[in-house]
C-alpha cells in the first residue's frame, strides 16, 4: 500500500466536496459553509467507532465535544450495544445516517471514513489497529495497546509503512496533573531523579464457573478474535472479568500499569527505549479454587541502563493508585482517583499554575490527534512511545510468570532467557493472523 494513502484519501474527499461545493447553488445553509460556528463538511474528520462498551461509552463524550469529528458507522460483536450506540450517534447528530457493522472490517472498507476510534477488549486492540492502519484510517486505540510485545511492533512498524496517524489512549500525558509533575521532574525541582514508585490495585481471584449458552445476538467468535478459542463462560467474560486472564487481559499491571510506565518513559524522555532489568514477586490465585491466572499482589523492580529504578506495587485498593517521583533533594506524586499533586518540599506546588482538566477527561488527547491528522505530524503518544511503555509492563509480567529475573535488550528487543522469548510472541488464531 503506498505509505501516504491516508494523506492521499484526504486530498481526494478535499477536492471532491470542493468541487460539490462549487457547483452548488448560491443559496445554501450556514453550516454547508462553516458560518455560524459550524465546520464545514470538507474540514470534517468522519469516525468509525470499534467496540462500544463500557469504555467507548466513557471516552465518547470527549470526542462529540469535538464539533469536527462525525461518527458515521459503529461496529460491536453485540447486537444490543451496536443498536444502542447507532441511537446515541442519530440522536447527536439528529438523522438516521450511522450504520451499524457486526464485522468491523466491513467499517475499515469504507472510504469515506477518515479515522477509527477502537475501544473493544484488550486482546483486539492490536489487530484491529493494524488492520485500519492497512485500510488508510487514522487511529485512537484505547489501551493496553497490546498484550504481547510482538503484536506491539507489529502495530508499530504497520502504522510507519503505511503513514497512520496514531494516538494511544494513554490520555494522563493529556492531563494537567501529570505534565505538572513531568514538568517538575525534569526542571530538576526534586533534585536529581533516583526512584519511581508506582502502585496498581490488588487483583481480583474469580472462582470457576461453567460454560453456559452464548446470549442472543452476541458473536462469541468475533469476540474472542486473536485469542485461543474457549467455552463461553459467564463469570470469565462478563463484567470486565476477562481483564484477568493471561490470553485476554493480563491484569492491573498490565491494564493500568501502562499508564504509569507511559508517565514514567515520558518524564524520563525515553519514548524510544526501556529499563534493562526486571526481577519480582507476586501472590497467585489458588488454581483449585479460581480461574484467574493474573497476579493478585505483586512488587517489581526494574532498571536503567543510568541505575534509575522503578518499583511497581500491586497492592491495596483501586482508589490507591498512585506514581511518585523521588529524587535526592524531594519527591513528587500524582494520585490518580483524586487527581491530587503533593510534594516535598511544599513549595514546588506554588508553580503549579492551574489544576486544568484530570485525567477522566480526554478532550484534550482527543485534541491533540486530531491536529496531528491535520497537520500529519506525531501525536503525543505515538506507536513507538506506546509500545515501549507497554513493553515494560509485559516484561514484568513475563518475569513473573517465569519466576526469574530478566535481562532487557531495549534496542533488539529480546531477553538473555530463551523461554522468555518464546513469550514474547503469541500465536493469533485463525483468521487473524496480521
């Protein structure tokens, strides 16, 4: 595919609505020409929308806040969640015009859709972007961007040969907490950085459950996707339960840890490379009693090649999330349920000008994507950034279900333990394989 396929499309619809616009009569509404506050319809950006659970509903807002984004089509294996989200489009923009999609790649085909919004479970999160990437859209993918790490250089390096513009949803690098902190760690405000500390929720053990008829109107196929095929089992897949599951979620370290590491690469300015060491412990759920197979506690250090360290805690409640950064001469910290700043010494906090918008708003890394697929220059939280912030997490998962210590080499992205590496890469099932 001609790596500027997207930039291309763009230039076509341009000169096709200029040219409909031309041809006109003279008399047409404010909105056709952008009058009135309105954009007009050749500087919309047209959305499609992948996966509409729980999470797509969250972020939604903050993309129809946007008066340029038009959400067009919207796809889900769920029936129920795709009529409801066409409802929720219809009534936004009031007409009739979003279709729905069972199969999300009959949405990709389209070419009047500029971007993809993609918000489905988190073991499709790579090979639908990949796919879009392939079909010329744009992309914002919620996190994890991946579960494995070879998926994640896969999306990297689809999303380079083909020119995507793409923003993972990582939106705290978006939030007026954690640039104040960035901000303050790298003016040397703490002194010189030694530490990390960073805290995810203690995991949940899910006790067994048996297989059970499929619901109406859900494609359990679709729904697995990449993953291994298993029986449809209620108590591992509803309710976000199957966010604690190796082949399907990998657990908070993975799940929220990407925030951390992400706000940890960022701070540091190593968008492009990762610690070199990870060693660990955790407390496992008892296979006699439970299905889940993520961690339930854990502590993990990792190192940078400069003898920066990061210690990653799950532990304690989902309220007790948190980062500090530690530096020789003070500290500072992010709570991420209050979105609270604290600091040693106090007065670093006089700076901090205005609270701004927290992270449960992503107006502002929704912003941000659409100027860089305007102006075709990276987001702030580019495929390279995402994925090695990614990585960190999963290595450190790696390690735990190893029970060993792991060397890292950040630039050939392979470990000094073979079984190790034979993890990094897990095999799609059929048809999936990108």
């Amino acid at each position: 595919m001609n790596p500027h396929a997207t930039h291309t499309l763009s230039r076509r619809r341009f000169l096709r609505r200029a040219t409909a616009i031309a041809a006109a009569p003279m008399i047409v509404r404010g909105s056709t020409l952008g009058l009135n506050g309105a954009v007009a319809p050749s500087n919309r950006i047209t959305f499609g929308c992948i996966g509409i659970g729980n999470r797509a509903r969250h972020v939604m807002p903050s993309f129809l806040a946007q008066p340029e984004i038009v959400f067009t089509a919207v796809s889900d294996c769920r029936e129920d969640r795709m009529r409801s989200a066409k409802d929720l489009m219809d009534a936004h923009y009031g007409n009739r015009d979003c279709r729905k999609y069972a199969d999300f790649r009959e949405l990709l085909a389209r070419d009047d859709i500029d971007a993809v919004f993609i918000a489905t479970g988190d073991r499709w999160h790579s090979t639908a972007s990949i796919l879009a990437a392939r079909a010329g859209k744009d992309i914002y993918s919620e996190k994890p961007i991946s579960l494995h790490i070879g998926e994640g250089r896969a999306l990297v390096e689809t999303c380079r040969r083909h020119g995507t513009i793409y923003q993972g949803g990582t939106q705290r690098r978006s939030t007026a907490s954690y640039r104040f902190a960035m901000e303050m760690v790298r003016q040397g405000r703490i002194g010189r950085l030694r530490n990390v500390e960073i805290q995810v929720w203690t995991g949940p053990a899910i006790p067994h459950d048996r297989p059970a008829p499929v619901p109406a109107g859900w494609d359990y196929d679709m729904w697995l996707g990449p993953v291994q095929w298993r029986p449809f089992v209620p108590g591992r897949v509803n309710g976000g339960n199957w966010n604690y599951f190796w082949d399907t979620g990998e657990g908070p370290i993975v799940g929220m840890g990407c925030h951390y590491a992400d706000q940890m690469q960022w701070t540091l300015g190593r968008d492009h490379t990762g610690p070199v060491e990870f060693e660990g412990t955790c407390e496992w759920p008892d296979p006699a009693k439970f299905m889940s197979d993520t961690p339930l506690t854990a502590e993990i250090r990792c190192r940078y090649e400069d003898g920066i360290t990061a210690v990653m805690y799950s532990r304690g409640t989902f309220k007790e999330r948190y980062i500090r950064y530690i530096g020789d001469e003070g500290w500072i910290q992010v709570d991420d349920e209050t979105n609270a700043v604290t600091a040693e010494p106090q007065s670093i906090l006089d700076l901090r000008a205005t609270a701004g918008v927290g992270w449960d708003n992503a107006g502002d890394h929704v912003r941000n994507l659409l100027d860089s697929i305007r102006s075709r220059r990276p987001t702030i939280c580019h495929p390279e950034a995402a994925h090695r912030a990614q990585t960190i997490c999963q290595a450190i998962n790696i390690g735990l279900r190893l029970g060993r210590k792991l060397r890292w080499d950040p630039a050939a992205e392979r470990f000094d333990c073979e079984e190790a590496n034979r993890m990094i890469w897990r095999e799609p099932r059929a048809p999936w394989r990108v």
